[in-house]
C-alpha cells in the first residue's frame, strides 16, 4: 500500500474520522468537567533510626551511674525505620483515622470518615456510578463479593481481636486509595501523601494521619520496654511492702525484748535482721531496675520528627482537563483512523467470493443475536 493509498483512504472516510474524534472530545470533556477536583497534601517525616548504644543524652558517660546498678545498654526494639511506610498504611493507623470527625466539603455537618462513606447517594451520583463510572461501580461490587468479611484490624486493650464492622471495612478500603508514602535513601525523609476533594480535607487528613502513625510506632517501639516496666513495677511495689513488714517485725521484736539473753531469742533476732537486709538488697535491686527501664522508656519515646506538617494546597493534583481532553482527541484520531482502514478492509473483501463466506460467519459470531446464542449454550452446558 502506497502513500497515496492510505492518503486516499483517510479521505474517503472523513467524516467517520471526524465523528469519532467530535465523540472521543466530548466524552472527554464530560469527564474532565465532571470529575471531582482532588487536591494532595503532603507531610515530611525524619525516619529516625533507634539508638542502640548506651549514655545519657546529656553526655554524661555511662559509668557515672554504674555504681548505682544502672546499666545504659540499648536493645533492638525490632522495628527498622525501613518498615514505617508500612507502619502508617497498617490497618490499626487506618482505622485510628476513619474513626475520627472531618468536615467535608460536600457534606452540611461534620462527622466521621465512616459515615461519610456509607452515606445515602445522591441522584448525581448515581447516574455516574452507573454511566460514566459503570466499570468502576462493577469492580467495586466484584472487590466487596470477593473480599468476604472484614479481617482483624488489631487487638483491644484486652488482648481480644479488634474486628471492624462492615462500614468500617468499606471505609478503610477508601482511605487505602487517599494515602502513599515515599522514602528518599538519600535524604533519609518520608513524605507522606494525602489526597481528597478538598484543600482543608487533605490537609485534616494528613495530620490526623500523622498523629496516629507517630502514636503507633511509639507504642511499638516501646511496647517491650513498657510491659518490662509494668512488671518491675508490681516486683518492686511488692518488695517494698514485704521490706516493711520485715521492718515492723524487727521494730517489734527489739520492742518487746531489749536486752536478750537467752539463744532463743538471739537467732531470732539475727533471723529477723537477715531478713532485712534481704528485703533491703531486693528493694536496692529493683529500684535500680525501675530507674533503668524508665531511662529505656524514655530513650525511645522521640522516634519521629516532623520536619514539614500539612498546610492545606493551593492547587488541585487532579483531574488534569488539559491532559484529558489532548488524550480525548488523539484517542479519537486513532480509533477513526483505524476504523476507516477495517471498513476499507472489510470492503475489499466483500469483492472476493472465496471471502464472502469468512465475513457473514464472522458478522454473525459478534451480532447481538450470535452473543444470545453463546450465552444459551453456555447456559444448557452449566446447567447439564
């Protein structure tokens, strides 16, 4: 085919040509104008690695306190600063933030990310969901038949599994598109994205976001330190009491013998005083302990700093009119360029008898009434 075949080709089918590209322009001009506007807000976070070694922050050197018990040793909290993207799309930070009360742009009064979600739908809305957003609206539908009952989200105070309720689910699954994170090696920051049909939203978003990552990896990060510290605590207040008791019965006992003579009551107050100074070391020891684990606790609170909070955007990320409706046009210049070259094609061979025979099977495997028939036979072989 020469040049001037194709040239002759375009022209022949013009008006096909310039009918698709009049449709794909308005199909993209409706949505470019349809479209709800979205606008990012974004969060800079330094991923602060958790420091292993011993020393107080002040620089005095460990050793100082070492005659006390004290010992300034870090441990590995096992969470990697690698592991915060991870951290801040967790079900538990999610869930945190469907929970709390926003305002919306498009809703009278304030309330939860969840009731919003599962509010009724407009008309409008409607009508896209099921015009414009039709194959959206299925994989949603497909996604939730998929899906089956929400899973764990964390656990309680209790221990016990924390399951949200089917709203909250749904909720979650929305708020998983709104959120990424990105880490720069180089820099060691994380930015964290927050995208919604609103300037004041996205930004409501974002420092809700922020505030429930930062709770979370603090609890993790110290989770053992606290629960060491709960227990030291019960041993300690525990050796405290058992060391006044011992107190008392010595108290008592030199009381009611001041001068003993015989060798029943001298054991006896050896015994006593042995038991003192027992309880006296065991309440040293765990005091030193509690001391300790304190400092462990409070070494690790500081593990995220902000180094630039959300403020609401100015301009919107999306949608791009501009972009779509130049993909609209050229979409369109495409699709009639290649329907003019198959209607040209398909002319060609209607001349050809040997052919004639191919194109009518064809034309009736794609006819509406060729697709019922498929779909008949299909049946009466699913239901044999």
């Amino acid at each position: 085919m020469s040049l001037l075949d194709i040239l002759l080709v375009l022209a022949r089918h013009k008006t096909l040509i310039v009918r698709t590209v009049l449709v794909f322009t308005l199909l993209g001009v409706t949505y470019a104008l349809l479209a709800p506007e979205e606008f990012t807000s974004e969060v800079r976070v330094v991923r602060e690695a958790q420091q292993e070694s011993g020393g107080l922050p002040s620089g005095i050197p460990s050793g100082a306190l070492s005659g006390l018990g004290i010992s300034l040793g870090g441990a590995s909290s096992g969470l990697t600063p690698a592991a915060y993207p991870d951290v801040l799309q967790s079900r538990e930070v999610r869930l945190a933030v469907v929970r709390d009360t926003f305002r919306f742009p498009d809703a009278e009064r304030p309330m939860t990310y969840v009731d919003y979600v599962n509010r009724p739908a407009g008309p409008l809305s409607s009508v896209l969901d099921y015009t414009l957003w039709l194959p959206w609206t299925l994989k949603g539908m497909l996604g939730q038949t998929i899906s089956g009952s929400p899973v764990p989200a964390g656990t309680t105070e209790t221990g016990e599994p924390l399951i949200p309720s089917e709203e909250e689910d749904k909720a979650l699954k929305s708020i998983s598109e709104k959120i990424s994170a990105s880490v720069d090696e180089e820099t060691g920051l994380m930015t964290i994205s927050v995208t919604a049909g609103g300037p004041q939203l996205s930004s409501a978003l974002a420092e809700r976001f922020l505030d429930h990552f930062a709770t979370r990896v603090r609890e993790i990060r110290t989770e053992k330190v606290r629960e060491r510290l709960e227990f030291v605590e019960g041993r300690f207040q525990k050796a405290e009491r058992e060391l006044e008791t011992a107190e008392d019965d010595l108290a008592q006992f030199l009381e009611r013998n001041q001068n003993p003579t015989t060798a029943t009551l001298q054991f006896r107050q050896d015994r006593l005083r042995r038991q003192v100074s027992f309880k006296e070391q065991l309440y040293s020891e765990l005091q030193s302990q509690l001391t300790q684990t304190r400092l462990d606790l409070q070494q690790r609170q500081p593990v995220v700093t902000v180094v630039e909070r959300p403020v609401p955007p100015m301009e919107r990320s999306a949608p791009a009119r501009t972009t779509i409706v130049l993909l609209s046009l050229l979409l369109g210049g495409v699709a009639g360029i290649g329907g003019s070259f198959l209607r040209t094609f398909f002319k060609i061979q209607e001349d050809k008898p040997e052919e004639q025979e191919k194109l009518e099977e064809v034309r009736q495997a794609f006819s509406p009434n060729g697709f019922l028939k498929a779909v008949k036979q299909y049946a009466g072989v699913s239901g044999n």
